[in-house]
C-alpha cells in the first residue's frame, strides 16, 4: 500500500498534528474505510440476483456492475501508492473517503444500469485511494512487530465482521428497503470516516517524487482490456471481433508495462521488492485467494437464490455461516503466528480451504442439504480468515517499512486483479454451464485447484532469505 515515511531529522519548527492517539482508536478509525468497503462487496453478492431481474441485466451486465468497482480499484492502487507516498497517505485516505462516499450517493440515485456502472467506477477509485493508505497508516501507527502481528489479527477481525454481516444485511436492505439501499448505507460510514480521520489519525509528510505516469495508464489499460475480453467474451462469443481486440491490447500493454518497469528510470515498482522471492510469492498467492474467494462470493449469491430458490433475506442468512467464521480465523490467526511463522499458517490455512472446496465440488447435488453445504463452507472460510492476515504478514515482512506504501499496494492491486478475473471467469462458467447448480459445482473445483496452488507458492516461495 501506500505511506509516507517519517521525517528523516526533526525540524526547527513542528508540523501541527494530533494530540498522541491512543493505538485502539486509530485502530477503529482506520478500519472505517475497509469496513465500508467491505459491507459493499458482501452486500453486492446478495443484490446481484435483485438487481439483475430489476433491471433486466444480462449475465455480462450483472458482472460489469459488480466487476466495475474491482476494475477501477485494481487498476488505480499503484498510481494511489505512488499519490500517497507523494502527497501523505492520510491525504489520500481522506481523498478516497470522500469520493467512494460521494458515489455511493450517485449510486443510490442511478436511473439506468449504465450510471449505475459508472458509479460503481467511481466507487472503486475512491476505494483505491484509500484502503492502501489505511494499511500504511497502520503500520506507521504500530512500528513493533510483535504489536503490529497482534494489531493486524484484531484489524483483520474488525473488518471480517463486517465481511461476515455484510450478506445478512444486503438481504435485510434488498428484501425491505429494495437495492438503492445497499448504496445509501454507506454514506453514515463514510462521513464519520472523514470527521474522525481528521481527529484521530496523526499525518505522516509525503516524500515527493515522480509519479511514473505512463506505467500506470499502460497498467489501466491491460486490465481495461482484459476486463472487456473476460465479461464479454461468454455473451459475445470468445471469437468477435472487439473481444479479440481487447484480449490482444491486453497483452500488448502487459508487455509494454513490463519493459518499460526494466527500462524506466522511475519504475512504477521499485525492483528492490521484487529482489526478495517472498514478496514475489506473496503478490502470486495473494491474486489466487481473490481469484477464488471472490469469485465464489459471487457464484454462491446467485446459487443460493437462482439454484435453491431462497429470497434475499433468506439468502443473506444463509450465507451467514460462511462468512462469520472469518472473523475468528482472524483472530486464530494471532494465537497461531507467532508460534509457527506466517509461512506455516499461510500454507496450512490454505489448504484447509483447498480441502473444504474440493469436497463441496464432490458432494454438490440438487438435493445437498443446507446444513453440509454450510457446514463445509465455514471450514474453508476459516482457512480464509487465517490466510488473509498471514498473506498480510509475509508481504510486511518482505517490504520492510521503506517500501510498505508501494508494497502494501502491489499486494492489493494482485489481489483485486485476482477478485477481477474470479468474478469474470465465474460468470464466464455461469454462462457456460447454462444453469446456475452445474455452473456453482464447476466453480467449487476451480476454486479448489487455485487455493491449492496458493498452498505450493506460498510453501515454497516463501522461505526466509533472498
């Protein structure tokens, strides 16, 4: 993500800031911007089938609202690392607050699916502004790394809670109140982000620099492109024309950002990062648990009310189970790390999860009962509580706290390319499958295969030493 690092000597005359915080309230205020997010994720996933129907969405129009916010917040978190580590990472938190809150706003009041996309746009860069930055905020809040393990355990849980009620709240919201409330509800968080932000969190001065403005527009356009190819590609059919297109500007500005990461003097990714395998590691294991997580999010949702024929209500308690376990993977996690290491319970975490998808890929029939459908996905969500925090450990440890701000970014960015391609590539088999409970058994093995090979990389890829 993105920070600023702290003053390199003291100056005659002290920058005004905040009186010393106390650790636990910078704590919850910074976990306001995640939280906000997060409740707009997981509310999504249970609006989709509303508002699929309401509007008359296609299966490619329904994934473009949902995938229109990763789309924006994947491509604009590097650029929103290097602002941050320009401008002070609290400048840009407030900056990213103000703008998802705004278009949340604009969301609620959309009249068509093309202004809702756009609003959804708009959320992801506002989204892109912040969560980096309240990631490098935290670490410069808690320097210690025995305190800064117990704080990501307890930071992670604040924002899973809100992950794990997200769903049971789209549905209350959706069933009584209709799908413009799933915008609305984010505008009280979000202005008391911006009001205690300002009181609570102490600014860290940025370091200036270039921005490495043609990085980041050749980044914006491969995910552009590759967005395009993989939404469109199932509707359209992989061979037209524009599909073809995008697929092939998507490789050519991927091959275009990378040389010029090799030959720029102001890379977008100082090389340093990459020079440590763990953190190569954690950027690949970090976009396979999206890709798998996300993607399952967004299949189960429909699955759920399209497959087993429950209302938005019902399916946000349904779906209850399997995101509640979260928050206490989070906390397991900060009993279990520092005993094992980040590795072992980054690899462990991961296959428990593996495990829990393969079996739900054997078992998934018409008549599988609620309770084992449940009951399994709790116990591979609680890998995915573990994974997070660790995935976060790995990355931390590998960038240091000269390149957190950039690091922390490059992790997120992977991960939302991860949740771009997952979301995608689920409605792809959606569409392919021609039936929601074919397509969700498909969609469980795949995830299973990805989460399995997140277990490999993470194992072997992220031994200590360079």
């Amino acid at each position: 993500m993105i920070t600023e690092t702290a003053p390199r000597r003291a100056t005659a005359t002290p920058q005004p800031r905040p009186a010393a915080p106390r650790g636990g309230a910078q704590l919850l205020v910074l976990a306001l911007g995640f939280v906000m997010a997060s409740l707009d994720t997981g509310i999504m996933n249970v609006a989709a089938h509303d508002l699929r129907a309401r509007l008359g969405l296609t299966m490619s129009g329904l994934t473009w609202v949902v995938d229109g916010y990763v789309l924006a917040f994947a491509a604009l978190l590097l650029l929103a690392g290097s602002l941050a580590k320009r401008s002070g990472a609290r400048r840009v938190y407030l900056a990213g607050l103000a703008v998802f809150t705004a278009a949340s706003l604009l969301g609620a009041a959309a009249p068509n699916s093309a202004a809702l996309v756009a609003a959804r746009l708009a959320q992801g860069a506002g989204a892109a502004l912040f969560m980096p930055s309240s990631l490098s905020l935290l670490m410069h809040a808690f320097p210690e790394p025995a305190r800064r393990a117990k704080v990501l355990g307890v930071w992670s849980a604040i924002v899973s809670t809100s992950v794990a009620f997200a769903p049971t709240l789209g549905g209350l919201l959706v069933g009584t109140l209709g799908w413009r409330s799933i915008f609305l509800v984010n505008l009280p968080v979000g202005l008391a982000g911006l009001l205690l932000t300002r009181r609570v969190v102490a600014a860290v001065p940025g370091r200036g620099g270039p921005l490495g403005g043609t990085g980041h527009v050749l980044g914006v356009l491969a995910l552009g492109a590759l967005a395009y190819a993989l939404i469109e590609g199932p509707a359209a059919g992989w061979s037209a024309p524009g599909v073809l297109a995008a697929a092939a500007l998507a490789v050519l500005a991927a091959a275009a950002f990378l040389v010029r990461e090799r030959t720029a003097r102001t890379p977008v990714l100082p090389a340093a990062l990459f020079a440590d395998r763990r953190f190569a590691a954690a950027n690949a294991v970090g976009f396979l648990f999206n890709l798998a997580f996300y993607g399952v999010l967004f299949v189960l949702g429909l699955y759920l009310q399209s497959g087993r024929g429950a209302g938005p209500v019902t399916a946000g308690l349904e779906m209850l189970p399997a995101v509640l376990v979260i928050p206490f993977g989070n906390v397991l996690y900060t009993k279990i790390a520092p005993r094992t290491g980040n590795r072992a319970a980054l690899t462990a975490s991961l296959a428990l999860s593996a495990a829990g998808y393969l079996l739900l890929f054997a078992l998934l029939t018409p008549h599988l009962p609620y309770g084992v459908l449940a009951a399994v996905l709790a116990v591979a969500h609680l890998g995915s509580g573990i994974s997070s925090p660790a995935l976060t450990g790995v990355l931390m440890e590998a960038a240091g706290r000269e390149h957190a701000d950039l690091g922390s970014a490059t992790l997120n960015a992977n991960r939302q390319v991860g949740s771009l391609v997952g979301i995608a590539g689920t409605g792809a088999v959606l569409t392919a499958a021609g039936s929601t409970g074919q397509g969700t058994g498909y969609a469980f093995g795949l995830t299973a295969v990805a989460l399995a090979a997140a277990a490999a990389v993470a194992w072997r890829g992220t031994r200590t030493g360079r």
